[in-house]
C-alpha cells in the first residue's frame, strides 16, 4: 500500500489577511531548532515514501543552509520513482534554493501565485506582486523544473469576472503544468473575516464566485488542463499523486507542528505550536494534541467523503476492495437524495452502474456532497 509522508514547514515572512494554516513569522533561531527536531524524526522512520510533500507555511522561507538539511535527510526516504514536492512563494524562491531543491531530488513544485493582478495581492495580504510570481515561475521552470503548479485564488470581494479570465489567460501561457483555483474564503479569526463582520467588506455573490468558477473549469480544460478534482486541473500525467493518494483515503505520516497523520485508521493532530513542539519532542512526550480510533464504517464513508471529489469518481468494486464495505448499500440513503439532487450521476460500464461520480452541478456543490456521504 502507497504511504505518504507529509511535513509542515510553520514559518512565513507575513501572515496573509485571508490565511488560518497553522504558521508563523519567520524567526531564524526557531527554524533551526524546529528543523532538527524533523530531522530526527525523519531519521527514526523506516518506510520509504511514494510522494513526499514539505508544505506550510513557507517552505521556500527556510535559510538555504536548513533547507539543504532537511532535503538531505530526506533523499534516503524516497522510494524509486517518487514524486517529490515542495510548496515555494515567489519572493523567496531565489536561484539559490531553486538549484538545492532540483539536487536534492524535488521533482514537483508548487508555488503560491494566488494571483497574477496586483491588487487583488495586495487585497489577499500577499507579499509579492503579479510580476515577480510570474518571474519565479519562469525562473524554476528555465533552471529545470519539469512539473510546476500554480495556486489561484478567486471570488475575493469586487472581483469582475473578465479580469478573472484575464488571470487564467496569463496564467496558461506561463510554463505549468498544474493548476490549483480555490475560492477565497473567510475563515474564523482571520483579518479577513474581521473585516467582513465589521461590514467594511462585503463579499462577493454567490452566483457571481460560481461563474467564476466554472470558468476557470471552462478556459482551463480548453487550454489542456483537465479537470481532476474539485480545485484541480493538470496536464496529462500530471496530476498531484500525493493528493491523489489523500482522496484514496490511503495513510500518510505528517510530521511538524500542526501536521494531521493516519496510520492504521488512527487519525492524528500534532500540537499547533513551534517552541511546544519542540518542546514536547524534546522531553519525549506525545506530539499529538488530539487522536481518534476511526471504525471501520466511518473509514469507508470518509473513503466516500474523500474519493467523490475526483472526476473518476468512486467505482464500486474499487470501493469493496479498499473498504470491505458494498457502496450501494453502505449509502442507501445518500445516493439517491444525490440523484435526484442532480449532483451525482451513475458510471457506467456495459450498461450497467459501476460506480459514482460528480455531475457538473455536483463539482459546484461538493461540500454537500461530501457531508451527505460522510
Ligand atoms: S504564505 Fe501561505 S501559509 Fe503563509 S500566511 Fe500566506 S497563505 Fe498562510
């Protein structure tokens, strides 16, 4: 069975006015006693890994020297043929970094663009403008970055849709071969959300924030980025295999402060806390702030809740075989609300129902979808 291994880099130059992710401002002494501590953890695992993935917070924040480190310490782990990615922000991702992570083995690179409109950056807190995110795309990509992804936010307030395709438009001319869209939202104890209880923001429409999202579906598959789930679009054979192993439901160990794992149906949150982390590895204790024994039942319908947000859907039999569970009968009273919704249609194969999958109106819905399931 494919594992995964996920680590959490906490630190960024700024904090972003929309962001909730466990990170916070980079502080070099903190980095480095943070890096050792993953480290020595990577150390102690056996396993070998068919994707690995450094997100954050920045990873790209991190001192070339701590970088070098943990990407060293990592190499060892990486079974043949795994794809390897690094999360990067375009005003830290400098030749320097950009040459140790293609010589440590980083096959995938995901940067955080967000946006290609000046304003809009500026809106969303972010540190850099349309010009160097562009830059720092083309700079990784003529340095010898093959498989390049692209984060892009939309919905923020006033946005107009024709500036919106404008940014997609731009955006498929740079040299990526991945795209993330995501709709800007307002989470609990951001500036953001701040701002729109105090009414000095109002946010955008509903409507308008779904038109916009299907017409990032609509420009994207045009310009040969398929649609592979609710916010992904990739070249052919470029799909996010570590997201991908995440939507199959399969175990990943998370190491690093905030970092979710699930191994042998144990699911579990590390401590969001930098010096605690450290701390609490340090003094031997248990790293993890909250742990849950899932059932069996409730590991298929999350494999449901999960997999349905992929174009390919759920097929029955793939279902059974992962799970023990038959789909039909485990959800006999979710699918047929869902069809009759409109949200999900039956897959077919010689005429007969093989699995389940999204219909147009369902990628637009799937929140729903997914808690139907779960
Ligand atoms: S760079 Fe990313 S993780 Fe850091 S504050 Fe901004 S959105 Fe959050």
């Amino acid at each position: 069975m494919s594992i995964s291994l996920y680590i959490h880099i906490p630190f960024c130059r700024r904090k972003c006015l929309y962001c909730d992710f466990f990170s916070v401002i980079y502080e070099p002494r903190a980095a480095a006693s943070y890096i050792d501590v993953i480290m020595r953890q990577i150390e102690a695992i056996e396993e070998d890994f068919s994707t690995v993935y450094i997100g954050g917070g920045t990873p790209s924040a991190l001192a070339p020297e701590l970088l070098a480190r943990l990407l060293k310490a990592l190499s060892p782990k990486l079974r043949a043929g795994a794809e390897f990615t690094v999360e990067a922000n375009p005003e830290s991702l400098d030749d320097e970094r950009i040459k140790l992570l293609l010589g440590y083995g980083v096959n995938r690179l995901s940067i955080g663009v967000q946006s290609l409109e000046d304003t809009k950056l500026k809106r969303l807190g972010r540190i850099h403008n349309a010009r160097k995110a562009a830059e720092s795309v083309i700079l990784a990509s003529k340095r010898g970055f093959s498989n390049i992804s692209i984060d892009l936010i939309f919905g923020v307030w006033d946005e107009k849709q024709d500036r919106w395709k404008n940014e997609l438009d731009q955006a498929v001319k740079l040299p990526v071969q991945h795209v993330s869209c995501y709709a800007l939202t307002y989470e609990k104890d951001t500036p953001l959300f701040k701002a729109l209880q105090n009414k000095s923001i109002t946010p955008l429409d509903d409507d308008i924030a779904a038109a916009m999202y299907e017409t990032a579906i609509d420009i994207l598959s045009l310009r040969g980025f398929k649609q592979y789930e609710i916010s992904n679009f990739a070249r052919e054979g470029f799909e996010c295999k570590h997201n991908l192993s995440y939507w199959e439901n399969n175990p990943y160990i998370g190491l690093g402060a905030s970092a979710v794992s699930y191994v042998g149906g144990v699911r579990s949150r590390n401590v969001a806390g930098v010096e605690e982390y450290v701390r609490r590895f340090d003094k031997g204790q248990v790293l993890a702030d909250s742990s849950e024994k899932l059932s069996p039942e409730r590991r298929a319908k999350e494999t449901a809740a999960v997999k349905i947000r992929t174009r390919d859907g759920i097929d029955f039999a793939w279902f059974k075989e992962k799970t023990d569970y038959d789909l039909q009968e485990l959800e006999k009273r979710a699918i047929p609300g869902l069809l009759e919704k409109g949200l999900i249609r039956y897959k077919k194969e010689n005429n007969t129902s093989s699995g389940i999958q999204l219909k147009r109106k369902g990628f637009l819905f799937c929140d729903t979808v997914s808690s139907t399931l779960l």
